[in-house]
C-alpha cells in the first residue's frame, strides 16, 4: 500500500524538479543576451534566484528523498538491474546538471560567467536528453524488468 504513494510522491518531484531544470538555462540565455540593460538584468536574477532556490533545490531534495525510499525496499535487487544502473547513470548526470546551473548562476551574479547565449541554449537540452534516458529505463526497462 505505501508502493503507489512513494511512486506518487517521487514523481511529483521529478515534475517538479524538471520544471526547474527545464526553465533556469532559458533564464540565463535572456540574462546573457541582456547585459547591458541593468533593469531587465536585475529582475532576471530575482527570477533566478527563485526558481533555483525555491523550485529547483527543494524538489531535488523531495525526489531524492522519496527515491530513496523506493530504493530502500529493495536495494540489492534494483542494483541487479541493468536498467536501474543506467538510470542512476542518468541521474548523476542530472545532479551535475543542477550544480552547474548553480555554478553558472553565481557566475552570472559575479560578472565572470563566460558562457555564451548561444552556448546556455545548447546546455539547455541537456535535460531533456536525461529526461528520455530516465524514464525509458524505468518505464520499459530494455534489460528487464
């Protein structure tokens, strides 16, 4: 009976944190290509900060806290599962995602972010590539299931 909740939990987060993930690199494009306006430049990192803070890293915590939960009911066998170790693959490359938005974002407030618009706006796929790896291996586990 707590299966279906911890699922339900888990994803909610995951929809959560995506959302986050999806929008902080479009934020940094209008923020790159924004520099010389200080207003536009001052609302963008309000928004910024928000969305990291407030989405972005709760949800993280929540997905990996009900994730986590899941994992406990059954760590030996889910590590036994081909497709679990390539979600957890994709996984990782989402933390390191959501770092680097950090990183980037403290750059941007710094004055020393390098990153071009054109630059954030192809690290802005990023996860959606780890969106379809994810969730291909958890809803149709390829190497069984």
């Amino acid at each position: 009976m707590i299966v279906p909740w911890l699922k339900a939990l888990h994803v909610i987060g995951v929809v959560a944190w995506f959302a986050g993930l999806f929008y902080i690199f479009r934020l940094y494009v209008y923020h790159l290509e924004n520099r010389g306006e200080p207003k536009v430049v001052a609302v963008l990192e309000v928004m910024e900060r928000r969305l990291y803070r407030m989405i972005c890293l709760p949800a993280m915590v929540w997905t990996t806290a009900f994730g986590v939960a899941l994992w406990s009911l059954d760590p030996l066998g889910y590590l036994a599962a081909p497709w679990f170790r390539v979600k957890l693959l994709g996984l990782l490359g989402l933390f390191a995602y959501h770092g680097y938005a950090g990183v980037v974002r403290r750059r941007l407030l710094a004055g020393t972010c390098t990153l071009t618009s054109r630059g954030a706006r192809f690290v802005n796929e990023v996860p959606t590539v780890l969106l379809v790896l994810i969730v291909i291996m958890v809803v149709v586990k390829p190497w069984g299931g």
